[in-house]
C-alpha cells in the first residue's frame, strides 16, 4: 500500500513535477526555416519537429539571424532589398530596413548589437543597428556577389563569402573596411567558425573542398575533399564537429575538427542547403532546396532521424 506519508509527498509534489515538465516542452527551442519560393518562414518546434506556423514575409527570404534573446528575427529580403525584423512572439513583420540590391547572408553579432548582411548586387556588407533599426555602414569587398558575411565570435571580423571569387574578404569591424583577403577555391559559401574563434571552416562549392582558417594569421592551414558541390556549414557548440552540406550529393559530411576527418556522411534530401544546430548539439536542422523540406539528424548517432515538410524552396535555418 506505501506509506502514508510518501504518499502524501508524491501528491504534492506531482502538480509542481508536471508544471516543470510543461514548462521544459514549452522552453523547446523553435527553428526558423526561410521559404524562398513561398515568401515565407516556416516555425518549427524542435521537440517534436512539427511546423507550429508560416510567417508571410514577401519575396525570396534567404538569410536569417535571431537575436541573442530570441524575441527578434531578422530576414533578407530580395523584394524589398530589406532586412524585415519579425516579433518571433506575435510571428509577424514589424519593421524593415533598407539594404543593398539583392541581400543574402545576414548574421547577428554575439552581443546583439550588429547585424551583417552580404549584398550580392551592392557588392557590400551592410552593418545595421539593432538598437536604431538602421544601417549604419556599407562596406564595399572585392569578391564579387557577396553570399555569406559571418562574424568572429569576439564581433571583431566578419568573413565574407562571394559566388564569384576564390577568396574569403576580412573586413574589421571596428575599422568598417576590408583589410584583406584569404586564397581559398571557387565559389566560397557557408562558413564557420570554432567556438573559440581561432578556426574558420569554408566550404567552396565548385571546387568541392573545405579549407581550414587559421583565424589568427589570417590564412589557410588545411583543406581536405567535401562531398560534391560542398555548399553550408555549421559548427557544433563544443567546437567538436564541423558539418558541411553537400548539395550534388544530396548529404552532410561530419567533420571531427581535431582531426579533420570526415567521420560521417549522413543522407538528406536533394540539394541540401544551410543548417543550424540546437544549443545542446542534440540535433542538426538541414534545409533540403530541392525537396521542400527540412532534415533532421541526430548529432550523437549521425543518423536522419526525420524530414519536415516546410515551404517551396528553403534556403537555411536558424534555431535561438
């Protein structure tokens, strides 16, 4: 039967337990998937990987950053050459920002205070505030159609990426200008730093290579073979494992970053794209371009453990 007083113990206890347990399901971080085709991003639970909803948000939205709080997101445009700033609360557009011709890649700065978008057409980097909500440099670089500008973890440098070079452009934050330029291969895309930011992982898709960045010196210290066409990229928080997706093959390849090996390859859909990683290194989130769709991986067995039908065309993800 128990005793009575255990008894007593567990019924007050159970409400408080299962409040707790609500309150866990409810803390799940959500996953922001950018629809290019279908002007939307799709909002994914990531404990249960379903779409909890779609945000309209216009024309081609490609790049994404969250802030540090998670309350905004913010989205390039290429409609509206603008950066919409979305309530991620309300799931709805309530602002935007004007940028350069046809922007792409945004990242946000570990503090929050600096948004970077890499415009293809303005051949820039623009810098916005987000306290102001507005642009406050346009910093020209020398690779041609800017993809992907992606800040250090200190906020000092940002790497650039451009479809038409075989470089990666430094430009110092501080400064606001270029201040040099890193030889890798064709067609640089996704890129990703080590948590403590003394690497920088590149994937160069024509060239299906990924070069390693001694971050420091500011040049190349390693490159090893990707999959075909190795296209985004994305750090696991511990630094341990570096992904690369591979968007002929259809694939991620998992890179242990002591030894540069490639460890894993894990199968997705077709024309895999950019990623994201939950805070826990727990699950990796894959937009499949070509599928419409996005995959899951668990990151501790590297196995795809699910395929999340989202909006027509996704371009990335981002996950608070």
């Amino acid at each position: 039967m128990g005793h009575p007083v255990l008894r007593i113990t567990i019924r007050r206890l159970l409400p408080v337990l299962l409040s707790l347990g609500a309150a866990g399901a409810l803390a799940a971080p959500k996953a922001y998937v950018a629809n290019e085709k279908s002007g939307t991003v799709s909002v994914v639970d990531t404990a249960t990987d379903k779409v909890l909803a779609e945000i309209p948000v216009g024309s081609k939205p490609r790049g994404m950053a969250l802030a540090p709080d998670g309350k905004r997101l913010y989205v390039s445009v290429q409609d509206r050459n603008a950066l919409l700033v979305v309530d991620t609360e309300a799931r709805k557009v309530d602002g935007a920002i004007a940028l350069g011709k046809s922007p792409e890649g945004v990242d946000i700065s570990a503090d929050g205070r600096l948004v970077a978008a890499a415009s293809e057409l303005a051949n820039a980097v623009i810098l916005v505030d987000t306290a102001s909500g507005k642009a406050v440099a346009s910093i020209k670089t020398e690779g041609k159609n800017p993809e992907h500008a992606v800040f250090s973890p200190d906020g000092r440098w940002i790497y650039v990426s451009a479809e038409d070079a075989s470089q990666v452009d430094v430009i110092d934050v501080r400064e606001r200008k270029q201040v040099n330029s890193i030889p890798v291969a064709r067609r640089p895309r996704g890129i990703a730093f080590t948590p403590d930011g003394r690497r920088a992982y590149v994937a160069c898709e024509l060239d299906s290579t990924v070069f390693v960045i001694d971050a420091g010196q500011q040049r190349v210290v390693h490159s090893f073979a990707g999959g075909k066409f190795s296209n985004g990229m994305t750090m696991s928080p511990d630094g341990a494992r570096v992904y690369v997706s591979n968007g002929r093959d259809g694939t991620v390849s998992v890179i242990d970053t002591a030894s540069q090996d490639i460890v894993a390859t894990v199968k997705v859909g077709q024309r895999p794209w950019n990623m994201a990683i939950t805070s826990d290194g727990a699950k990796l989130y894959v937009a499949n371009g070509r599928s419409n769709s996005v995959s899951v991986i668990d990151a501790r067995s590297n196995e795809r453990i699910a395929d999340i039908p989202v909006g027509e065309l996704p371009w990335g993800v981002v996950i608070r």
